[in-house]
C-alpha cells in the first residue's frame, strides 16, 4: 500500500487516565489543581489536545464527581495557553465477575455500572469539544473484568453527544469496534467524519504489532481523523507509526510512566519527546486553534 504519512500532526495528551497507576509514579496527578497544571505544561510543550479522567484527590482512585470535572475544566479554560478539552465518557460501564464456578452476584468492588445520562453527565456540564466514546465491549487484563458498552448504550450515549455539540472521539480497540462506529454514523446517531483513537496493545484488544495495526488503519474511512497509540516501551514507536500511517498522535501518564529506563516521565516531557520525533520526520505539530477548524470543534465555557 502507498505511504500515507500525515504532514499535520496534532498531539494530545491523556493526562492521568483511571489506571492503578497512582502508586507507581509520583508524577500521575490527582487533584484537580494537580492534573489542570499537568495539562497546561503538556499544552505549553505542544500538545493541541488534553485528554482528562479526574481522581479522588486523596486516594487517587478515579471518579466520576462532578465537581471535580468542572474544577479541571474551568482552571484549563482559565489558563493562559489555549488547547483544546477532551475528556473521558468511559467509566461507568465496568463490570467485575465473580468465580468462574459463580459469576454471579457481580463482585462489588469494582462494579460501576451506570446509566447512559449519568455517563454523560459531566459532558453536558462542562461541554469540553471532545469526549470520548469506547465503541465496544472487552475483556480487560484483570481477571474477571469487561468493559460494557452494549450498542443501545452506544447509540444513546452517541446521540447525546450529537445533540450537546461535543465530538465524540471514537476509541477503538478492535476492529469490531470500527465496524460498529460506522454503523452508527451510518444510523445518524454519529456525524461524518468521525473521529477515532486506535487504543493499541490494550490487553485483550488489539495487539500492536504492525500488521494488526495496518489492518486497524486500513478499517477507518477515508475522510475520518485518527490517531492512534500503544502502551509502555511502545508509546514513542508509535508516534512515529501513526504519522507514518497518515493519522495523528497520544502520549501521556495515562498510557506509559516512563521517559526512559529508570526515569519517570511528566506529561510535558512525553508531549517535548513525541514532538521532537514529529518534526525530525519532516512533520509539523499543528496547534488548537488549526484542530478546531479541521475538526469543526466548539470552544465553549462550561453551564
């Protein structure tokens, strides 16, 4: 197939994510005071896009609190640096089994299931110009844990979105879950062209060798937006992948700790290194503003 490499990178960060990952770096922020700065010096180092989960600011633990939401996006739109909000619409669907020989009752810890307006609660207060959208149900790496997205949940989540103006940024792990995004568009409840993350290496989705990759690459329509991403050692080879294949970037605390071996890594320095990478390529980091206009997105305060 012909090289596709992509001239226009847009970068973004996922700040903090949800991951039991609190513990095993001290630069994963919790607060929002912690995880608004840590998105405001991605942004000054070059990353268009911010991608937020919001923690208990004591335990770390993620959350679904409103308050706290509101409280990263208002510092983030308060700040001096423009770049544009996405945050996450991807808890709320977890379900935790109990023994093979017993699933049921569900165990209850780690048990978050919810429903579609809840789930999008937070979206239509702060009204970021992107959420996310996990297009599809999956086993996760724990044990006896899958991540719930049904397609009724989909289409009610999806329409929701539509009708608050937020763009749903698709996250894709499996080719089944591109399927089922361009069903929805096809539905309606989605406008074209879309916008999808390529969730790579996430056990027990879609691995990130190459072929697969391609294969994940080669299933997105031709007039969507993606970027695309894999976890660890992996983060900065796929930067150069993605760009390679004509889609954009993700780098950040939620998908990789580290810098280099031994080093711990801030978010900033994820977004400096992957942006280095970019332009040695002969590639430009694009900035929000030029996202917004390419994406058709909406700068808006919260309600």
């Amino acid at each position: 197939m012909p090289l596709r490499m992509n001239k226009e990178v847009f970068i973004t960060c996922a700040v903090t994510g949800s991951g039991a990952t609190q513990e095993r770096s001290r630069h994963v922020p919790r607060s929002p005071a912690e995880i608004a700065d840590s998105a405001i010096a991605a942004a000054r180092a070059g990353a268009a896009v911010v991608h937020c989960h919001v923690r208990d600011p004591e335990t770390g633990a993620p959350s679904r609190q409103l308050s706290l939401y509101r409280e990263v996006t208002e510092r983030i739109r308060d700040a001096e640096v423009d770049v544009v909000l996405n945050l996450t619409a991807g808890m709320g669907g977890d379900m935790v089994f109990g023994s093979p020989d017993r699933p049921l009752p569900l165990q209850q810890a780690g048990t978050d299931m919810i429903g579609a307006a809840e789930r999008v609660a937070h979206v239509a207060e702060c009204l970021p110009e992107i959420c996310t959208l996990d297009c599809g149900t999956m086993n996760f790496a724990e044990a006896d844990y899958v991540m719930t997205n049904t397609p009724g949940m989909l289409q009610a989540m999806g329409r929701m979105m539509t009708d608050l103006g937020v763009k749903p940024e698709i996250e894709a792990f499996d080719t089944g879950h591109l399927w089922y995004a361009q069903q929805l568009v096809k539905d309606g409840v989605l406008e074209a062209p879309a916008l999808v993350q390529l969730c790579m290496g996430v056990p027990w989705g879609a691995p990130d060798d190459l072929n697969t990759f391609m294969a994940m690459v080669n299933n997105v329509p031709d007039d969507w937006t993606f970027s695309a991403f894999s976890l660890g050692r992996n983060q900065m080879a796929y930067v150069a992948a993605a760009v390679l294949a004509g889609g954009n970037v993700r780098v950040g605390l939620e998908d990789n700790l580290w810098l280099d071996k031994g080093v711990l890594a801030e978010n900033w320095q994820l977004v400096e290194r992957a942006r280095g990478i970019i332009e040695s390529m002969g590639a430009r980091v694009i900035g929000p503003q030029e996202v917004r206009d390419r994406l058709g997105l909406v700068k808006r305060a919260p309600r």
